[in-house]
C-alpha cells in the first residue's frame, strides 16, 4: 500500500502536528484537569476519529473542494468556533453538571472536524506522501490510521498529565475562568483563522 520509507517520513510530521498546542490539545487537557483521565481518553477518542475522517477526506480530494467553497469552509471555522466558546461556558460553570456532560467522544470529533490545523496538514502536507501512480484510497487510509494515532497519544497523554493535577484544582473558581478563557481564545484564533 505504501512504501515503509514513505510511512517513515509521514510518522515525524504527524507527530509534529500533534504536538503543536492547539484546541485538540487545550480541549483534552481541560477535559483531563476537570474530570479526569477517563474523560481526556474519551476525548482524545473522539478527535482520532475525526483526524481520521479528515485525513480520508483529504486523500480522495474531498477537502480540497470544501476549502474552495469559501462559505463552507468559513461555516465549518464558524461551527468550531461556536463550540469553543460553548465550551468556555460549560469550563466557567461549577460542578460536573448541565452541557458539560456532552464532552467526551462527541466533543472531541467536533473539535476535531472544525480545527483548521487539521484541515491545513491534511491538505498541505498528506497529498504530497501520495502516490498518484497507486490507487489513492488505500494510500490515505494508510496514513489517516498513522495521522489519527500519533494524535490519539500526544492527546490523551496530555489530557491525563492534566488530570493528575487538574483535580485539585477542578473546583477553585480561578482554575475555572482561567480553562475559560483559554477556550475563549481559541475561539477567537478560529474565528480570525489563525492556524494552531
């Protein structure tokens, strides 16, 4: 399907991105200090998933018309940063009650399917570790899996990192307005279409 040397220069720059500090990283890490591991796991489940569907995506080229259409695109960065700032809300309430339930698997992949880093890599960087002389689907998939996993474990470790120490201060109303504000701003990065 693709040549171990190909895979072996695509782990590097998937980890990479993974790596970059962005609303996947914030959301698990938010996720880990206020509910705890579990819930950063669920969450970094959730945003494989929809790594994986965007990388597909953007491997049989159907990404690429969607960033063309600039009124989808822009409704998809409008969507995410909506949810961010919903979930800003959620951080700000106290207690494990009312919409911060719905986090988990479900947030991550809309976290995730509305992150414009995610999109960019996909579009940017996967095509080029394609080869158009093999059918392209099971080339993407290939790396999609690669893609979903790298993110799946900088996520959910740092997700847990964060709940070692985040239940502590889970329930101190300034620990709350600060993961607020943090999911404020990446709204905001979203919304003016910063990339990270």
């Amino acid at each position: 399907m693709i040549e171990p040397l190909v895979l072996l220069a695509f782990i590097p720059a998937a980890l990479a991105l993974a790596l970059i500090p962005g609303p996947e990283m914030m959301f698990c890490i938010g996720q880990g200090a206020r509910f705890g591991a579990g819930r950063a796991l669920r969450s970094a489940f959730g945003m494989a998933l929809g790594a994986f569907a965007g990388a597909a995506l953007a491997g049989l080229g159907l990404s690429a018309l969607l960033i063309q259409a600039p009124g989808a695109f822009s409704l998809l960065r409008w969507v995410g940063a909506g949810y961010l700032l919903w979930l800003a809300w959620c951080a700000w309430q106290p207690g494990d009650a009312g919409p911060a339930r719905a986090a988990g698997v479900p947030g991550g992949l809309l976290v995730a399917l509305t992150n414009p880093k995610g999109a960019g890599f996909s579009l940017g960087v996967l095509p080029q570790f394609l080869d158009p002389a093999h059918p392209l689907l099971p080339q993407a998939l290939c790396l999609a899996v690669v893609m979903a996993g790298c993110g799946f474990c900088v996520n959910a470790l740092a997700g847990a990192q964060a709940a070692r120490f985040g239940m502590l201060l889970a329930g101190a109303s300034w620990w709350r307005g600060i993961s607020a504000g943090i999911f404020g701003l990446l709204a905001l990065r979203v919304i003016t279409g910063e990339r990270g």
